[in-house]
C-alpha cells in the first residue's frame, strides 16, 4: 500500500529519533536498502524480474484485496536468530541526493570546484568485508525489511477501518481513489536519502534468510530509489483527497513509526518470548 517515498520518509524519521532502533541500527545504508526488499520482487517497482515473488510470501500475506503482513511471523523467522548472534560490526551511513548532486557537480563542472573540498565518500569500515561487518549488514537489511512489513501492516489494517466505517468496500473505483491518495500525500514527504552501492551491502542482501538478492538486483532497486528520491518534491500543497483525509495520513504516519520503535524495544527486551503482532487484523 504505501510507496517507496513513504517507506523512504517514515526510514528517515525512524533514523532521526534517539530511541532503541535509532542506536541499534549501525549500518543505515542496509536499513534503508532493507525499507523496500519486500517489493522488489513482487515485480512493479523495480524493472527486469524475471522470477517473481508473490506478494503473500515477500509480506507474510493472506491474498486478500488489503492485506495485512505478518509482521511478527518474519521477526520470530528471521530477525530474532540474527538478533541472537549480536554483531558488532562497524558503521556504515546511506548517502543523501544533496551529497550525490555535488559529487557529479564537481565531475561536470571541476573548474566551478576547484578549491571547494570534496564530498566524502564512504570510508573504509563501510566498504569493509570483514565477518562481523557483513553480519551487522545482514541483521540491519534485515530490520529494515522488518520495519517495511510493520508499515504495510499498519497502514493497510487502518484503510480497511477507514473503509468499513464509511461503508465501502474494496472495488476498483476505490483502489484508484485510494492510490491516487497516497500519491499525493507520498509527494507531500521531504526525502532525501539513498543506499550506496557498496560490495559489504552486495553481500549481505545476497545472503538475506528468506531469500537472495543478487548485485543485479540491488543496484537496480537503488536507481529506482534515487529516481523517487530525486522526483519527489516534498511540497505540502496538495488537490484534495479524493478517498482519505490529511488527519489520517499524519495520524497513520505518526502511528508506524511509533509501533515500530515500540516494537522492536520490547521485543530486544524480551528475546526469548515469541512475538506477538504489534497490531490487530481486521
């Protein structure tokens, strides 16, 4: 349901706060690339699969019209034997479209750049391939997935409210309202942020647990998401809303990110209980 501007958005605001996932998250390169692996592979954002993936395995889905990833299932699966293993692997940052704009600024232009100081690139430890790097990779792709899968849970479980209190149902007139909304409302978002491209954030995509994302494929998927970055406007004027209202995105919105930083600290305080889903389904 939200697109990758919105998933890119609600990263950046994760990543600002001080709280538990903020600190854990040492490589914020493989988180933010992890924000949208689960749509990679269902076959409409990133150009060239030639093997798709249901969307009811990518989400831990039941195929219905507005469907509610398991959120919880793939933490037990896949986070939490990660979480056990407790990489400490050096840090790694995602690089911005301001710093990529004035890296090729000073490629086209070098007499406009001459005494102006170079845009830092990423320093050795984020290139690095070390065991114990490439693991804290893993593990912070892996939340990154993670949080996308809270995000769709969320803001899938609120529209189907949202319907049912209005009386509607899922239809084709309502899904084109509906994805016009959230259009809108993605292009509303300041977004700035994109994964470098980098052989410590190869290896550990092709070594995810619920499957292999190959060089081909990450750097696909990192165009598409410098090309939403780069496109997106973050102007707050807006047509009205044909479907949903400015109170529920931000209140959908605010709602992710506080359950995802409230779900991952109480599942690191308790590793050994099972998780339970941060949200009813409807």
């Amino acid at each position: 349901m939200p697109s990758w501007n919105i998933h890119i958005a609600q990263t950046e605001r994760l990543l600002e706060r001080t709280g538990a996932l903020a600190k854990s998250v040492r490589d914020r390169n493989a988180f933010l690339f992890g924000c949208v692996v689960p749509d990679i592979f269902v076959g409409y954002m990133v150009p060239g699969i030639a093997d798709p993936i249901p969307y009811r395995i990518t989400h831990f889905a039941k195929p219905e019209p507005i469907p509610k990833p398991r959120e919880h299932e793939f933490w037990d699966t896949y986070v939490a034997p990660l979480l056990k293993s407790s990489p400490t692997g050096a840090l790694a940052a995602a690089t911005s479209i301001i710093e990529e704009r004035e890296r090729l600024n000073r490629v086209h232009y070098p007499q406009r750049y001459r005494d102006a100081e170079p845009v830092v690139g990423p320093g050795a430890s984020e290139l690095s391939l070390a065991p114990d790097d490439v693991a804290q990779s893993l593990l912070d792709l892996t939340l990154g997935v993670w949080s996308h899968l809270v995000a769709d849970t969320v803001w899938n479980t609120r529209v189907n409210q949202y319907l049912e209190a209005h009386g509607g149902k899922p239809c084709e007139e309502f899904r084109i309202k509906k994805q016009g909304d959230f259009d809108w409302f993605g292009k509303t978002l300041g977004i700035v942020s994109i994964p470098r491209a980098t052989d410590r954030l190869y290896t550990a995509a092709t070594r995810f647990g619920q499957y292999p994302i190959h060089k081909e494929y990450v750097l696909k998927t990192i165009g598409v998401m410098h090309e939403i970055v780069r496109e997106n406007p973050g102007e707050p004027d807006h047509p009205p809303y044909r479907l949903l209202t400015e109170e529920f995105f931000d209140a959908t919105f605010t709602e992710v990110i506080e359950l995802t930083e409230a779900g991952f600290a109480a599942r690191v305080e308790s590793p050994d209980v099972p998780a339970l889903p941060l949200i009813a389904s409807c």
